[in-house]
C-alpha cells in the first residue's frame, strides 16, 4: 500500500490539510515518517515553481500522485457552475493551468470543491449541465497529455452537486472521457453512503484516487471507520494508486500525520 497526505503549499484556509504553511519544511517531515507520496494542494499553479516543487519531492524520494485545486474556489470563489460565465471561464482556466505541472510530476488533477454550488435562483439541472461542460472541457486538454482528472463525491453540508458514488458514475458517463474518474473519500462517504465497502465495490476501476479520514475527519484510527474492511475491499478492485490522508491537524498536525500512517501501516502489516 502506497501512502500520501495532502500538504497545502500556502497557509490554507481550507481545515482538513493537517499540514500547511512552510511547504519544503511540511514534504520534508513526511518523507521522515515514512509516507511514500505527497498531494500538494495547489490553489493557483502560477505562484509555484514547478521545477523547484519536482527537485524537492524527488530529492527526499517521494512522488506526487495528485494535485489538489479545491483551494481556489474557497479563498477566491471559482466554481464551474457560477451563474456567472466569467467566474466559470476562469475556474476552467484555472483548473486547467493545472495540467502542465500535473504532467511534469506524472500526477493527477483532483476536482473536489471548485465543482461550487448551485447559486440562488439557479437550477440543479443547470449547475449539472455547467458542470459536465466544464468537466469535458478540461478532459479534452488534459488527453493530450494524458492527465486524470478525479472527481471527489462530497458531502450534502459541502455542496448540493454529486454526494455519492452512484451519482459520480452519472456523472462519468456524462462526461464520456476515458480519463475522468472518482475520488473516494471515506470521511464523505460515511456520511452518504449506506455501506461503504459495497459503494468502493460497485465503482471499480473508475477508482482513480482514495482520501482516508476517520468518522470525524481526524486521522485514520481516530474515529469509528474499519478501516482494515475499506483497504481490503479496495485493493480487491485492483485498485493500485495511493491511499492519501486528508484529514484535521488534530489534536495537532504532527501527531495527526504520524497516527495516521501508524493505524494504516498497522493494519497492512495485519493482512
């Protein structure tokens, strides 16, 4: 099992980064505690040295598997169902100036918050049709070079736009593009799903890309999730990517990144 854990390159506003802040000294102590990859989340690619981001990685022996972009829909409202076309424009152009850094770190483009919210006065229908347009768009680019992208359900207090597995694979079939899949999420999931294991079951190999959190949303163990029963039932669907934390810096960043990696390690050494 492959392990990763989101670390924000600023000083996020977003609260389930246990780590955020200084970046390098952030990549540093998770290769130190054993991790295997890091997710950074990365509002605006335009601010970050992609050369320097690919050197530091490498050099402490981690890779990216995938990049976060949830940030600019809540520090600087993009969303690609706005009622306004210029907000949906530049959340498009933003989230494809994802591509290029995403290429050259071999990682994939996860699409989470800046999905927004249906607006007032705006239907659901409307926001899924400005959805699936802003989704093909991006897919379209991103072929070519042969970047994912990995919508992530989310939870009905987050946003009113796709909150299970079944509606992601709607949506997938929607969109029509081989390299559109779903992240899972299990803190999400625990609370829209009936049974997790048969919803990771029933998504198969559009599983592009997995979060843990407990019950909670702090670090795996923390909470009530079997985590043991969800792994199992992942790697059972040929899954072979990441298993990445995105979890509360509780009780604080530190303890919460190395607990985490504890309880999953634990329970892979358990079989």
């Amino acid at each position: 099992m492959r392990l990763s854990i989101v670390v924000s390159t600023h000083a996020a506003e977003f609260q389930a980064v246990a780590l955020k802040g200084d970046f390098a000294a952030g990549v540093a102590k998770v290769a130190n505690w054993g991790y295997d990859g890091v997710e950074p989340a990365i509002r605006d690619p335009s601010l970050v040295d992609a050369a320097e981001l690919e050197d530091l990685v490498s050099s402490l022996g981690l890779v990216v598997p995938a990049i976060g972009t949830g940030q600019a829909w809540g520090e600087e409202g993009l969303s690609f169902t706005s009622d306004d076309p210029a907000v949906r424009t530049a959340a498009i152009q933003r989230v494809r100036s994802h591509v290029p850094l995403a290429a050259r770190l071999d990682a994939m483009v996860i699409l989470g918050l800046i999905r927004g919210i249906t607006p007032e006065g705006q239907s659901h229908e409307r926001s899924m049709d400005f959805l699936v347009e802003a989704i093909r768009e991006c897919a379209a680019l991103a072929a070519e070079t042969g970047v994912r992208f990995a919508l992530e359900p989310l939870n009905r207090y987050e946003t009113d736009l796709v909150h299970t597995v079944a509606e992601g694979l709607d949506l997938i079939e929607r969109v029509g593009a081989e390299n559109f899949g779903l992240l899972l999420d299990t803190f999400h999931m625990n609370i829209e799903e009936p049974e997790i294991e048969a919803s990771i079951r029933s998504c198969g190999d559009r599983i592009f890309h997995f979060h843990v959190a407990d019950s909670n949303r702090w670090h795996p163990g923390a909470g009530h999730l079997d985590f043991g029963s969800i792994l199992e039932t992942l790697s059972a669907t040929g899954y072979e990517g990441f298993v990445s934390g995105e979890f509360m810096p509780l009780p604080d960043a530190d303890t919460a990144a190395e607990r985490g990696i504890a309880h999953l390690r634990h329970l892979e050494a358990k079989g």
